[in-house]
DNA sequence: GAAATAGTGTCTCTTAGACAATATCAG
DNA sequence: CTGATATTGTCTAAGAGACACTATTTC
C-alpha cells in the first residue's frame, strides 16, 4: 500500500442529522441546497471535511455554519459511513454521518448560510425523495435514535437541561409513536441508577398536580434497559436496533 | 459547499478486523506490514478504497488480497470510521472500520500479498502498541462483537455450519471469558425463536452422550436477549455494548 | 366538588438463574 | 459400572405490565 496515483483520493464529507421534538413531533434540521445536483431541495446539512479537523470536530462546526446555531448539541455520535460510489455525481465521495439531539428549542433556526435550515417532521420528510443518499442516512438515524431510547439515557437529551418525568416520557412517546404506561414509566426511570437526579423546584403543565423536577443524571447506559421488546401495541413505521454507547 | 481546492480530498481507506476462535481462544488477523511508517509491525489488513468500489466491496476485496483467505466472511458489518487528523503521518486518511466474524479455519492463513497475515491471540495483540490507531479499531471490533452476542444471531458466525449447542456455548464462553450453565443455556437457544434449526445426525465430543447437530437460523435479532445485564460474575477486560443488526 | 395529572401500591404472570434429575454415550 | 456430557425438570426470587388507589393541584 503506498500513496500513488493508483489510489484516487476521495471527498469526505460529516453529514448530520439533528433530531429535537418540536409540538409533540420528531423534528429533523433541514438545509435547502443553493447549488446544483438538487439546487432548491431539502438536505441533511453537513460539508466537506478540513485538513486538520477531527470527524465529531467538522459534524459540530457544520452544525453551526449551516444552521446558524449557537447552542451544542447534547448529544453527538457517529451514525455510520455512506460511500457507494455512485452518491454523488460530481465525484467520489464519502459522507460520515453523524446523530445529533437537541432538546427544543424556542425559536425556529436562524440560517446563516447558503439557503435557510429549517425545522421539518421526520415522517413527512420520510415520504419524500431526498438527495442523494440522504433517505437512507435520516432513516439509520432516527432509527439509532428509537433503538437507543431503550438502552441509553439519550432520552435526557431531548429534554432540557431540567424535566420532569412526564416530559421525559412524552420524548419516549413521541419517539416510540406508542403511549406508555404514567406509573410503571414513572418507577422504572426513578428507579434506574443513574438515570435522573431530584433537581430543587417543581412544576406544573397547567392543569393537575405539579411534579417534581428532575436533571440528567451521570448513567449512559441503561442496564437493564427499560424495555426489552414492545409489549404487543401497535406497530411503528420504523424499528430495529442501534447502537454506540 | 463546492469541488474547490478549499477542500482536500482524504485517503480513504478500509481497515477489517477479523474475529475467530482458535483453540478456544479469541483471535484475529494481522498483517505485518511491509513499509513504513510501521515496517515490520503487526497491524490489522487494509487498504485504498478503489475508485468504483462500495465500502463493503472493498473491505472483502480486503480480506482476500492480503490474506489469502478464500472463504468470504460469515458476517461484515461496518464498525465505525476513524479519522484523527494526525492518525497517519504521510497524509490525511480515514479509515472505515469493519468488523468481520468467521468460523475457526483448519489451517493457518497463506498470506499472498506483502509480508504474511497470521492469528493472533486479541489479548496478546492488545497488550502491545500498534500502528496508527489500530488500537482503538480492534478493541472497538471486540467490544461490538461482545455485545452484539447478547441481542443478536451473531454468534453463528463464529461456529461452523452445524454445531452443536454445546460449541455454540463455547463461542459466548470464550469470546465473553466466563462459564455459563449448559442447561439454561440449551433451553434458551433452542427457544430463541429464529436462533437455530436442527440439523440432521448428532455429533460426539469423544466423551458423553452425544449432541444433536443445529445450524443457524433465520433471526438476526434475538428478541428478547439472551443475557441483559451480567450476572454478576468476574469482570471482563472489555465491556460495554454496540450494534448495528 | 369535578377534572386532571403526579406518584404509589398491589397483583399476577413470566422469566432468570440455581441446581437436581435423567438420558446416552465411551471405556 | 464409572465418568462424562446432553437434555430436561423443578424451584425460587425478581421483574414486568395491568390497573387500582392516593395526593395535590386548577377551575
């Protein structure tokens, strides 16, 4: 193995998929491309990486480039490469994709570059075409993101920096698209070592009695994960597992 | 974002890490390599991504060149992609990780290419230094078959066509280092819907009553695991979990 | 008080793991 | 028969999910 012409060099490229819950639903920060192949169409945002730069380091900075945001996001992982070779006309590229979660935020994304981001519902971008091979990227990353749930405390990145345990499992329902039981959710996350921390204050939706806040605690990983298999409701669109811890 | 000079192209290449049982102990292949930086070192087989290859493609492309192997892996999966600025001295490369499982072979490997590819003991080559980041990519490959024993079918992979319950025991004892109650454990894999088949005609180990012969089954995902949590038993060197079904 | 949500108790059924009991083979 | 391994049974404790019940708030 040696550096010659014989082995072309390749156009790596971070690629994110950011998901937050906005109004109850899974959202996904997309980017309107300002340059031909597909000028105009709705895209994963992500861009070429830099000479010195790490992966996660240029997932981060695209993050902010072309979306114009200034928070980090929560969480942030590899997803997974996407290198067939016919991806992208113009060359050979290959795109590293990323998993990214934000808890809501209150404002829709200021774009700073090219075209705007925006927020948009996962399933309705789903049930379109998206260029190149971004179909199958948001696909592997929601579904990472449904597997992990169970096993991993990524549920809190989701949340903001303070919840209370409804909220925390209105992220799971709305993820999971299946409505889980108020009582046995309550003692099983409580219960789990690690998972949530009593945070000073409570909190009120409104209407019923107030509930005590909470934080995300130090755990990552969930042993044992709060459920195993799906107690027999109603099928999701998407399912399987992911994982990285 | 466009095809300018702003944006170096990246060596891309393919690196495997492949895992089988020998002797009752977990190994995987090395290549000595032979050029620098690293001459004369142990490292894990890889190579340039080809120039109209997917990334799997390449990967067994791989396995074949430089190793000789004639037998296609049982099971290929991408592990992760590694790409620090600073992980190869001559220039910017990624290297997109893969891990691949096969059963024990009869005989050592005939290596073809560069310097020669051999087995070795994975505890053994992770208490040395490796070249580049090989470190990471094989104790990561570990741990993701460690864990992916638990939830999935992969532990097929390691044995032959057939085998019996008892060898299939002998892949989780030995890749996981601890014991496990033969009894629990045939109920179990046999009940694991999709797990195994039987197979016709029994086998002998030479002593005891012989054992009926299975082959995998059509599941990938076991569901529910196997195991979830250990049962608190000596620690393993490496832990943790990972996936991709 | 009525309605709504938070949090706790209780019950039943399944499963995990420990370990005992058979079954079937080689000397 | 003895020893070894395969396979099946049995027992006990823990956990899951269903669901009833209490607590605390708004209207």
């Amino acid at each position: 193995m040696s550096y010659t012409s014989a082995f072309p060099p390749v156009y790596v490229t971070v690629d994110v998929v950011l998901l937050t819950l906005r109004a109850d639903r899974l959202h996904v920060l997309m980017v309107e491309r300002g340059s031909e192949p597909w000028r105009g169409w709705l895209a994963l945002p992500g861009g070429f990486v830099r000479q010195d730069e790490d992966l996660p380091e240029a997932a981060r900075r695209e993050l902010r480039e072309e979306t114009g945001l200034a928070v980090e996001p929560v969480h942030l992982e590899q997803l997974g490469t996407f290198g067939r070779p016919d991806r992208d006309p113009r060359a050979r590229t290959v795109a590293v994709a990323h998993l990214a979660v934000l808890p809501a935020l209150p404002e829709p994304v200021a774009g700073t570059d090219a075209a705007g981001a925006s927020w948009q519902p996962v399933e309705a971008v789903l049930d379109r075409e998206l260029p190149f091979d971004h179909h199958d990227i948001l696909l592997a990353g929601v579904e990472r993101a449904r597997g992990k749930l169970e096993y991993t405390t990524l549920a809190t990145a989701f949340a903001g920096p303070t919840f209370t345990i409804a909220e925390l499992r209105h992220v799971y329902e709305t993820v999971w698209g299946r409505p889980l039981d108020p009582g046995n959710f309550h003692r099983k996350v409580v219960g789990a070592p690690g998972f949530v921390e009593r945070a000073p204050g409570e909190r009120s939706s409104g209407r019923g009695r107030p509930a005590a806040v909470y934080r995300a605690g130090t755990a990552t990983l969930l042993n044992p994960p709060l459920w195993r298999g799906e107690p027999a409701t109603p099928p999701s669109p998407l399912a399987d597992r992911e994982a990285t811890p």
